[in-house]
C-alpha cells in the first residue's frame, strides 16, 4: 500500500477500469505488452501523470510541453501529434465515464525490438503509448498532517550523466532513494544536488518558508513540475517572495515551514526531516494551497469537457 505523498484510498471501481494500449481501449487485465518492449526490457521511453478535474485534464498543454520537449531528447516519434494524444486522453476517461478525482498515467515508450539489446536500431515498428486512468485522490490524512521525509545517499546527477529534467521511464535512481527513505521509516527521500544542497524529493519538488520567504532548488537538478511551476508563479503573482535558490540541509531544519508539491496530490505538509520537527502551523502554505485550488477550478471551470 502507497504511504507518503501517493497515499490513497482503494477504490473498487479501478478493478474494472478500460485501459489505452496503441489504439485499443481494454479492460485493465487485458491491457498488457510484449515482453520484448523497450520500456519493459530498458526503461526507454518517457511518461506523464496527469489529473482529471470537472471534466477537464488540468493543465494539459504544460504536461504535453514536457513529454514532447522529452521524447525529442531521446530521438523518440511518439507517433501523435499533440491533438491526437490528447483527443487518445479524452477518449480514454469518456470510456470510463470519468469526471473528477481522476489520475492520469501516460506512458510512451520506444516500442518492440527483435532482440533485448540497447541500441535503437534494434526497434521494428511504432512507438508504445499507454493510458491508464485510476479513481485516485490524496489520502486526507496525509494531505493535513504532513509527511516524513529521510535525507538519502542517492543523489541527483548532473545532466551530463541523465538529465534530471528528463521525465523517463528510468527511474532507478529515484526508486533506489525511494527504498533508502523507506527502510529509515520515512514516506519520501530528500535528495541533494552533487554539490550537496538540496535538490528536491524523488518523486515530488520540495519547497521552505524562511521568514516570510518561499524557497525552492535552483532546478538545475529537479524535475521541472507542472505543480511546483504553478506556485513559483502563484508567489510571483500575489507578491510573495519565491526564490530558487541553493540551500543547504541547515537551513531545512531551521525552517518555518517545509512542504512538498506534485500533481497527484497538489501541496502537502512536511513534518519531519531527518528526525527533525518542523513546526505544525503552515500558513504560508495553507494560503498558496487556497490559490492553488482555485487556480485548478479556473483551470478546468465547473462545466465538463464532454457528455
């Protein structure tokens, strides 16, 4: 069971839940792919999580800017154009007949090969693009009470060694921090940049409240988040200073407020860091969390995108 950030509630109705495999929309046990997949056999390829409010997937056009600006870093033809992966999105929820409270998983990957072996010259055909939508919402007690988070070995690379801006299927090095935080008893792991300040969370961007401040990562070693571009900008337009900055793990523990941000369960609470309390009250976050819904419901309005 998911604990952290990606805490939910099982929700039945995700057993019989339709998938998208290359053009198909199946049921869920039947939505499978070769073994000899490029994303099975090497991780290649890039990926998506999206949320469906009111109809509407929120801010679609930022989530479709990364995974193209992705694929074209790995010389990899998604083999849709944006109005057509965005109509396989659209058509995939109405299969569903889902509305609200939605989460979106889009995977491409490079596709089949002949043989397991590296090189994309070993790939036969099209790329492999699956959709899975989940009825999936933030656990309330995480959303409210906060997180732990535990300070871990792994860190983040530069990106001559694999672009932390890259949103791909190779994951390892975020699992592997994952695994760290979790045996120390924590829900995330805190990962530092190869200079040794603070980067961001493995799978979610990490911000601090200093004196009326908010302070995130530079972002040369962060994922560029949909959600934690919202509340820079949030800041910016509300006249709140937000810096992205070096800091260093003295200053985290010393900070007025920690909290993380992702698009699954928008901005949540830190509580501890490294065994470290940090105070209950957040409300420096409470008020972007405000702003932050309500731009999601100007976003996606109150009408619903289709019937």
């Amino acid at each position: 069971m998911e604990t952290g950030t990606h805490a939910h509630t099982d929700d039945p109705r995700n057993a019989s839940v339709r998938v998208y495999v290359n053009g198909q929309i199946v049921p869920r046990d039947q939505a499978v792919v070769s073994v000899l997949d490029s994303g099975f056999l090497l991780g290649d390829g890039v990926w998506e999580g999206m949320r469906l409010h009111n109809g509407r997937i929120a801010f679609l056009d930022r989530h479709l800017d990364r995974l193209y600006e992705g694929a074209l870093a790995i010389d990899l033809d998604i083999g849709l154009d944006r109005e057509g992966l965005a109509a396989a999105l659209y058509d995939t929820v109405t299969a569903n007949a889902m509305q609200s409270g939605v989460h979106i998983r889009l995977v491409v990957s490079r596709g089949m090969k002949t043989t397991p072996f590296q090189s994309p010259r070993a790939n036969i055909g099209a790329a492999t693009v699956v959709i899975i939508p989940e009825w999936k919402e933030a656990a309330p007690e995480v959303t409210e009470k906060g997180i732990r988070l535990f300070t871990v070995h792994v860190h983040r690379g530069p990106p001559d060694t694999q672009d932390p801006k890259l949103n791909s299927l190779s994951k390892l090095n975020c699992i592997t921090a994952c695994i760290q935080a979790e045996k120390a008893g924590a829900d995330e792991a805190l990962m530092l940049d190869p200079h040794g300040f603070v980067a961001t969370c493995n799978s979610t961007n990490f911000f601090i409240v200093r004196n009326g401040e908010v302070w995130t990562s530079t972002g040369d070693y962060c994922m560029p988040g949909v959600t934690r571009a919202n509340v820079i900008n949030l800041c910016r337009a509300n006249g709140i200073p937000c810096y992205q900055t070096n800091f260093s793990l003295t200053e985290v523990y010393g900070a007025d407020e920690a909290f993380v941000t992702g698009t699954f369960a928008g901005l949540i609470p830190v509580r501890e860091v490294d065994g470290r309390t940090l105070p209950a009250r957040h409300p420096l976050m409470d008020d972007l969390r405000g702003r932050y819904l309500q731009l999601l419901e100007d976003e996606c309005g109150s009408e619903t995108a289709f019937a």
